[in-house]
C-alpha cells in the first residue's frame, strides 16, 4: 500500500537557457539563496509602483494567473477588491500530499512571496496581511521578517498562523476560518470573499507561488512574463514531481510537454509509463498512450479531461496497478473530509469502500456500476468543492484503468497485490 508524503524539497530547472537570469526559464529560483542579501543581488531593491494600483494593470497584461490550482486571473480577483479596511491573506497550506512546491518556494525565496504580498497589499489598498502555511515553512517566513525588519526593506507587518495538515486546510473558507480562530474547515459562503472575507472585510487569498510571480511582475513587466509559456497561459509554474527515481520541485514553462518533462527532468522511459497523476487528488489521470500528447497547461490537456492545477504530476509505472493507487487516493480522501456534510459524510467513504473492494478484494460483478452511482450522488452537495474534486478523481480513475477493471472482475490483476488495507470508516 502506498504512503503518501510529500516529496523531498530539491528543485532543478535543466531546461533553462539561462539557469540564473530573470530571462531563463529558473525565475522564482534565480536568487543564489534565501537570504535577504542573496534576493536583493539578484532582484534588485522592493520595487515601487506608482500609484500603487499600477500593478492590477501590469498582472492583466502579464496574464498572471493564480497558480493554487484553480488558475483564475489574478489582476480580475485583486480588481474586485475595494473598501478602506481590505485584507491579503497568502495561502501556502498546501495540503495536498503529492504537492510540496509551496513549501520550497517558501524556504528557497521566501522574500519574493512577501515582496509579493507587500505589493499585492498596496494595490488593494489594504494595510492587514497574513501569511497561513504549515510549522516547518513559517520558520522560513520567520526568518525573512527579521531580515528585512532590520534592513528595512518594508514596513508593514504579516501576522503568521500556522495551516494543520490537512488536505483541505487551505481551501479559502477554511483558511479564514483557521486566521479567526477557529478549526480550519470549509464553511458554506454565500457570499464571496472578496467581498466578505476575514472578520467580514474584503479580502484577497493568493497562493504564495502567484503573488512570487507578482513580484517578478512589478519588477520586470508584462512583456519579460510573457517571454515563456503559451499566449493564453503565459510565465513559468512550479512542478512537484513524484513516482519516479527522482522526485521533486522544478520550475517549468508552462505549456511544456508532459513527454519532455518527464524525459529531461527524470529520465522517465515512456513505455514504463501506465499513467500520470495531474493536478493532485483532486485531478485526473492522463493514461500513459496519451502522454504523448499531452503538455502542462489548460487548454492542451482540456481535451484529456484534466488539468495542470497546482503542479502536481504523479508518475505510475506499469508495474504499479492503478486502481489500487486510486483506491489508496480515495480513502485517503474520504479521511481528509471535515465530515460537516452529507456527500463527505456518507458519499466519500462509501465510493473508498467499493474502490478498495474492486482493487484489493473479490469484487461483486456490479462494483463499477456502484461507484459510477456513488460519485454522481456526491457531486455538486457539498458546502465546498471537497466531494466535487473527489467524484472527478475516481471518474477519472474509473475511465482510464477501465481495462483494469475487467481484469479484477475475473480475479486478476497486472501489477503484484500487497496486502489490502484497513477498510475506511464509515457512519
Ligand atoms: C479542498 C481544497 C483545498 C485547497 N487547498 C489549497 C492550498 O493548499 N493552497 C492554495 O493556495 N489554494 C488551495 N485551494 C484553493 C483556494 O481555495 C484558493 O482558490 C487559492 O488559495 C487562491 O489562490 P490563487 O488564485 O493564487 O490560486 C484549495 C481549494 C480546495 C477546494
Ligand atoms: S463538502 Fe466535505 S470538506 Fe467540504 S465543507 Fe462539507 S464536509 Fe467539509
């Protein structure tokens, strides 16, 4: 049975032309390290833009989009903040398991995130700023606050709260929840955050790889982002690799191909490939025939049914089964669930249960019809999108290892079976 843990922190970026210039392909990592002295001999000093809102205009032009998995044009989202007492709240709970860039990004730049955020602050108007992520990166953030407190490099202060290690932890509601004081669990919002966020205030949650890339942006222009990527998905994205010899966090163009990222980066043999994981446990499996034709942005892998989301790309080697792999995945799911609604109640151990039943077990004939049920019942019940991202998941899974399926009907199976896990809890 696999256990999930996120992927050690090293990141390489063979393909840049130019491994330390803000021109190559190594951006967010150009800095010789993470100290304030190292950002600034790269990057230069805190840039100023004047009037500050200048920057939503830049982020536009840049077509800057957020890179916390949901990819929604950052200038849109700071333009629909206003009033006096506006909030930025930078997201790095990232509590996807097979995700570990924040983390790094976090402890390799962490000034470019808090550039970012100063910047971001600015051009909403808004004099409150928070920064949410795990125990081990704060220590990172910690150390960069001091840094410039004592240059002074800018002068607002971040309040730090620590994100439990939980999948869900960093969806927004849950993020503000934790920032009041309360359990960092999903709520029901009728209305959008950036109308009414923390304490009722409008309120900006970025993902701490956007604003770093909004610092590039203040810095460089529109024009040097728009220099790699594709014209509808522009800049570079931080990559967590796993399932390979080598995993880890590169920074890529987007819109590379998945072949030539798995071949440079990990010297991945194409044949010994039975699938990959994009996107997370809330995205899709592209089958390995497909990986061809695949690349890392929006709109190539959209005919694949799946997305590049937060970066997530998760290596299955054919001697790996794939549903045992998504049984593991679901379950895993089904335990993540704040357990506050119906569909994260019943619906998500229901699906793990006849997962694991078709994957590891005998399974009764009708188990694909029962999961097919299963996921169409959770979908679009939640109060978040936790069930959603759940039921496409498993679709996913259940549409690519189709074959698979067949084979454990009649009692077979193409990869070695270990021993079947524990069975989830259900109510
Ligand atoms: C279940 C769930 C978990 C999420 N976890 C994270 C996370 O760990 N980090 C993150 O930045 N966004 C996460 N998001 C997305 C956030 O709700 C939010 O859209 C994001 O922080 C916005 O930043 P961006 O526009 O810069 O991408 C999650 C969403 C869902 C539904
Ligand atoms: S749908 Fe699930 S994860 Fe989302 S708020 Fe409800 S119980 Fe929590």
């Amino acid at each position: 049975m696999t256990t999930y843990v996120p992927v050690p922190g090293h990141h390489r970026s063979p393909l840049s032309d130019d491994p330390t210039g803000p021109s190559g392909n190594r951006r967010l990592f150009a800095a010789a390290g993470p100290t304030l002295v190292q950002h600034g001999a790269r990057f230069g000093p805190f840039p100023t833009l004047s009037p500050p809102s200048r920057l939503i205009g830049l982020l536009d032009d840049a077509g800057l989009s957020g890179r916390g998995g949901a990819g929604f044009p950052t200038g849109r989202k700071m333009s629909a903040i206003s009033g006096r007492r506006s909030v930025v709240i930078a997201n790095g709970a990232e509590g996807e398991p097979a995700s570990g860039k924040d983390a790094v990004l976090l402890r390799t730049a962490p000034h470019l995130v808090l550039d970012g955020l100063a910047l971001a602050a600015a051009a909403v108007g808004a004099r409150e700023t928070h920064l949410y992520a795990p125990a081990p990166a704060l220590d990172a953030v910690r150390r960069a606050l001091d840094e410039r407190r004592a240059a002074g490099w800018d002068r607002h202060k971040v309040h730090l709260t620590e994100a439990p290690d939980r999948f869900i932890s960093g969806e927004e509601s849950a993020v503000i929840n934790r920032i009041e004081g309360r359990p960092a669990l999903p709520s029901d919002r009728l209305v959008r955050v950036t109308d009414s966020g923390l304490h009722g205030r409008p309120t900006l949650v970025q993902n701490v790889e956007t604003l770093a890339h909004v610092a590039l942006i203040a810095r460089y222009g529109p024009r040097w982002f728009r220099s790699t990527g594709t014209p509808t998905e522009p800049g570079t994205m931080l990559v967590t690799l796993s399932g390979t010899a080598a995993p880890g966090v590169l920074e890529v163009p987007i819109g590379i191909p998945l072949a030539r990222l798995l071949d440079d980066y990990a010297a991945v043999d194409p044949a010994a490939v039975r699938a990959v994981l994009l996107g997370g446990f809330h995205g899709a499996w592209v089958p390995g025939a497909q990986v061809p034709e695949a690349a890392l942005s929006r709109e190539a892998l959209q005919p694949l049914g799946a997305t590049p989301g937060a970066g997530v790309v998760l290596v299955l080697g054919t001697h790996e089964c794939g549903l045992q792999k998504s049984a593991d995945i679901s379950r895993y799911l089904a335990e993540q669930s704040a357990r506050q609604c119906g569909p994260c109640l019943n619906g998500l151990p229901a699906i793990a249960n006849v997962l694991t039943q078709l994957a590891y077990r005998r399974p009764a004939p009708n188990s694909a019809r029962e999961v097919q049920r299963l996921t169409n019942m959770v979908e679009g019940r939640g109060a978040c999108k936790h069930p959603d991202g759940t039921a496409r998941f498993v679709r996913s899974a259940m549409n690519t290892f189709a074959h698979d399926v067949g084979l454990h009907l009649r009692g077979r199976c193409e990869a070695t079976i270990p021993a079947p896990p524990p069975t989830p809890r259900t109510r």
